[in-house]
C-alpha cells in the first residue's frame, strides 16, 4: 500500500510539474513600487509608494509582452516643492524557469513617462518616451498565482524649467506585487 501511495505522490508531482511549465497564457499584475530618481540638481527624495496594474500575454513559457501603468506617490525635489510622476509602458518579456516554482525574467521595451509638480521657481516637468529596461523574478505559488520582484529603470525624463533649459531625470522602480495567470 505504501508503494501505492508513493507511486500515487510523485505521479502526482511529475502533472503538476508540467502544469506549471506550460505558462503561456493571459496574466494580470499589480505591484507596490518605490520610485527614484537623479538629475536635474540633485536626487528626489522621500517618495511615497506608488502602484502599478498591468497585464499581457506569454506566448511560451520563455517570451511575453507585458502593458503596464505606474502612478508614483510624491516626492520632495531638490530646492524644494512637490513631484509626481506616472508611466505608461510596452515590454518584450524574456523568462527563465529555474524550476517549478521560481523564474527570472528580464524586460525591454518603451515607457512614456509624465512627471508633474513644482518648486520654488516654477519649473514644469513634461512628458517624454524612453527605452525602458529591467529584471525580476517570480515565485509562482500555484499554477494562478505568484509574488514578482522587479527593478525597471525607466529612462530619462526631460524637464524645463519657467524659460530655463532642459534638465534630464533618470528614473527607477523597485516593486513587489502579485501576478494572476488565466
């Protein structure tokens, strides 16, 4: 009977292993981000937590695309006054199962970025599109669920102060979420 029952076990392992190999499918996410960014006089600091949802699709367990929009909270720029900013972004997705469970991914792909806010002198910061780039990993808990953590950099964001020139900001996001797979 015990023979039976092992038997029964690692049958049952050998399905669900192959269950979670096939990840291709629709996938939603939302994450808890922590923005940064240099530039322009100085690093932003004290950003609050910002969000973003998004989805896509994975044509094979390896290669996906992912849509995603991410709202900072503020910040304090350098010199003083409040920043904000929001992105837009289109990734090509490359994933590497290390087992099972957990896989590591890299993205590249184009984000549109707006930043807004202002300090002591007035000064605007607009939109601008920028390559975007970044790596996480993904502990899937079941064949639906998972936890990701990733570090995407955004780009540069080009601002303008009131009749001053561009200033180029650099942007980052380091966010842990959840990963909903159809």
């Amino acid at each position: 009977m015990k023979k039976i029952s092992i038997a029964v076990l690692l049958s049952t392992a050998v399905i669900s292993s192959a269950a979670f190999a096939d990840a291709s499918g629709f996938f939603a996410a939302v994450d808890a981000q922590n923005w940064s960014a240099s530039g322009g006089g100085g690093n932003i600091t004290n950003p609050s937590t910002g969000y973003r949802i998004g989805g896509g699709y994975n044509f094979t367990q390896n290669w996906g695309v992912e849509v995603d929009y991410a709202k900072s909270g503020d910040a304090t720029q350098p010199g003083g006054g409040t920043l904000n900013a929001s992105s837009t972004q289109l990734v090509g997705v490359g994933t590497y199962p290390i087992n099972n469970m957990f896989s590591v991914y890299g993205k590249l792909g184009v984000a549109s970025n707006k930043v807004g806010g202002s300090n002591a002198s007035g000064c605007t910061i607009c939109s601008t599109t920028s390559t975007a780039y970044g790596a996480g990993g993904v502990y899937n808990i079941n064949k639906q669920f998972g936890v990701r953590l990733e570090y995407l950099h955004l780009g540069n964001m080009t601002g303008s102060g009131a009749g001053g020139p561009a200033t180029a900001v650099s942007a980052n996001t380091t966010s842990l979420g959840l990963v909903y797979n159809f």
